[in-house]
C-alpha cells in the first residue's frame, strides 16, 4: 500500500461518510439535486447506507485488501450508475457525481496497482 492509496482511500471514506450523513438529515441542496434526477426522497436513506457501506469497505481494505478493491468497484459502479440517473432525467449538474466517481476511480487504480 503507497500513502496516495492511503490518502486517497482515507479521503474518499470521508466524503462518502459527509454525504450520506447529508442524505440522512435530508440536507436542503441533497433535496433538490435528488428531484432533478427524479430521485425519490424516500430512497436517500438507503442510498446514505449504501454510501456507509462503501466507506467502510474502503477503510477496511486497507488491511484486507480485496475488500478494499471490491469497496472501490462498487463506489465506481455507484457514482457511473448516478451519472446515468442525472443523465437520463437532464440534468446536468454532474460535479459532485464527476468528483466523486473519480475520486473512487483513482482509489480502484491505486487498489490494483
């Protein structure tokens, strides 16, 4: 393990963690961002514990490394699955998805290096 994999991993459990703590409290601007994607509201909380789920498997892979790999293709596959939600409903604010899904790309090509 390098300190970017380190860093990266660490960084991207943290963001995930903010996030799903902001679809938790149902945080105002989390809100709007989920109805222009024709999100439910009723999804957030589960969305948040997949998010949780992620974090964790990414800390936890830093000892255990396959979890850590399989954590990062699952965030991956998550932020691609909400870039073609935001996609399909025309919506077109893609920064917090686009940082996120290359944040947790770069956390999968550290895993594999």
């Amino acid at each position: 393990m390098t300190v970017a994999h380190l860093v990266v991993n660490v960084v991207l459990a943290v963001a995930l963690c903010g996030s799903a703590a902001a679809d938790f409290v149902r945080y105002e601007r989390i809100l709007v961002g989920m109805a222009n994607a024709g999100v439910p509201e009723s999804w957030l909380t589960g969305l948040g514990l997949v998010k949780v789920a992620g974090a964790l498997g990414l800390l936890v892979g830093l000892w255990v490394p396959v979890l850590g790999i399989a954590a990062s293709v699952g965030v991956v596959l998550f932020f691609v699955a909400a870039l073609f939600v935001h996609l399909r409903a025309r919506d077109y604010a893609l920064g917090p998805v686009a940082a996120f899904g290359l944040l947790a790309a770069a956390a999968l090509a550290l895993g594999l290096a």
